[in-house]
C-alpha cells in the first residue's frame, strides 16, 4: 500500500491493536444481557453508558454518606438534649478535632463517648459568654418571662 501523505502513513492500525481493544470492551461488558455482551457495536455503547453511570454514582455516593453522616449526628445529639449546629460549634471551639464521619460512627457504636462529647460542648456553650443570639434561645427552667404571662 502506497500512502501519499505521512499522516495517512501513521493512521494505519495493525489487526492485532483491532483485536486488543475489542477484548477490552467485551471483557467490561461481559456481565450484561444479551447481545450488548456479544456485539461489538452494541457493547461499546452500553459500556460507554455504563461507565457514565459509575462516574454519576461516585459523586452521589459521596453526597449520600454525608447526608447519613448529618443525620446520624444530629439523632444522636438530640436524644441528648443538643442540637447538631451548636453540638459541632462548641466542640470546635473545644479545640476537639474529630470530623462527622467518625463522630457518627461514636454514635451508634459507642454512645457513652458520644454522652461525653456532646456533655463537653454543652459545658462549652454554657461557660462562654452569650451572643447576640443568646436572647433569641428559650430562658433555662423556672424564669418566668413576660411572654408566659
């Protein structure tokens, strides 16, 4: 075969680089139905597919574990007497470095460490001096205020 120009030269593809890449394709759609297994037009369409759905599944994934993550916390500090937004606040500013991840696995593994961790940001928040926020909190037991009257 006589090429012309030195691009068509480099273009050309051996039988055996055909053969490679086509084993590639069937060895990640080996697992589907039909002929989307067998076909070659088929199974690379369907593998293109499906690794679109993997690479959108990893990044939900993420998503939906901080989503438990939240959820989990938040349970847990409020069978305590805690909201979550305060509980995290106040253990940061404990200088307590522990991420969601593992304060949600303490949670429902180990909730006597939970019981102290959320005990020291409620001391944590009760000892600082109160914000500008701190009017806006419901009064503490047995202080009567004008609204109750």
């Amino acid at each position: 075969m006589v090429f012309l120009t030195a691009v068509n030269l480099v273009r050309t593809a051996s039988p055996g680089n055909k053969y490679w890449k086509r084993k590639r394709i069937f060895q990640l759609s080996a697992h589907f139905y039909g002929r989307s297994r067998n076909c070659y037009g088929l199974a690379i369409r369907a593998v293109h597919r499906a690794l679109q759905h993997a690479c959108q599944g990893r990044k939900a994934i993420k998503v939906e574990r901080k989503q438990l993550w939240e959820t989990r916390i938040n349970a847990a500090s409020q069978e305590l007497g805690l909201d979550c937004g305060p509980f995290l606040t106040n253990l940061s500013k404990c200088k307590v470095a522990i991420d969601r991840k593992v304060l949600s696995e303490l949670a429902y593994t180990e909730p006597r460490t939970f019981k102290s961790l959320v005990g020291l940001a409620r001391m944590k928040r009760f000892l600082e001096p109160p914000g500008p926020k701190a009017a806006l909190e419901k009064p503490p037991d047995g202080i009567i205020t004008r609204g109750m009257l």
